[in-house]
C-alpha cells in the first residue's frame, strides 16, 4: 500500500526591529506535523460531494495505487472504472453486469459526457479487474449528487 508524507508547517516572520510588546506577542514558530495519507483508491475528480450539477455532465475519473487499462485478461494492479448509479460498492468478487445503471469503461476510459434527468442521485464509481470483477470497498467512492 502506498502512503504519502504531508508535511504541513507554519511561520511567522518579525517585522524589522519590533517594540519588546510586538516581539513578545509575535515570536517566530515553526510548527511541522506529518499526516499519513492513504493515497490508494478511486476518485471523482471533478465532482464533490453534495455537488449540484446539470445534465448533461462531464465525468473525470481518478485512481491511484492501480493502473488503467481496457477489459481484457485480469493483470494484478489493473483494472477500469465502472460508475453505479443508485447503488453501493460492489463486493470484492462480484462481476458488475452492464446495465442502465451499472455503467462500464472497458476502454479504458478515464472521462465521460452523462446525461441524467433531474433528481437527487448516488454515484459509486468502482474499480474493478479486466473481466469485471469487482475490486471491492477498498477501490469505490461514494458520493450524493443533485441534477439540476
């Protein structure tokens, strides 16, 4: 599993030849705390959550920790995006059969153009291996969208 480093750091510089009240009050510091960051997972690059967009809408899609490549014979660290519409992650194993809701890139694809009606929606966006099977929890993203 990949992890990244953030290191965030703070500073405060004193202007030139302060007052002892000003330099009392504004003493430089240099605070640095490292956060681990689980870089491994499936994102929806351009769309937050509880966005409110209108159809028709783009779609970029994100993973990191695998790489993309159309369907075809399972490769361990492969796979292509699958977008669930209304419904959860797929559990690790189970193949996602192509329907209305159940939208897949077995191109390769890592972006869309999608048309919805209006109404409040759940999006999944689930990795998944060359044959479909699902990558699992792990490798989804939920998130609530509103269509305008």
């Amino acid at each position: 599993m990949k992890k990244a480093i953030i290191i965030f750091a703070a500073f405060s510089i004193v202007a030139c030849s302060p007052s002892s009240t000003e330099a009392t009050q504004n003493q430089s510091f240099d605070t640095t705390e490292e956060v681990l960051v689980d870089t491994d997972g499936v994102s929806f690059v351009n769309i937050e959550d509880g966005a409110t967009i209108k159809s028709p809408f783009s779609l970029k899609m994100g993973v990191s920790g695998m790489q993309v490549e159309p369907k075809g014979e399972p490769r361990d660290g492969f796979g292509h995006h699958h977008l669930l519409i209304n419904d959860n992650f797929a559990p690790a194993g189970t193949i996602i059969v192509a329907d209305d809701t159940h939208i897949h890139y077995g191109g390769g694809q890592t972006s869309d153009s999608i048309a919805l009606d209006p109404g409040s929606y759940i999006f999944t966006l689930q990795f998944a291996d060359g044959m479909h099977a699902s990558y699992g929890e792990k490798w989804a993203k939920t998130i609530s969208v509103t269509i305008e």
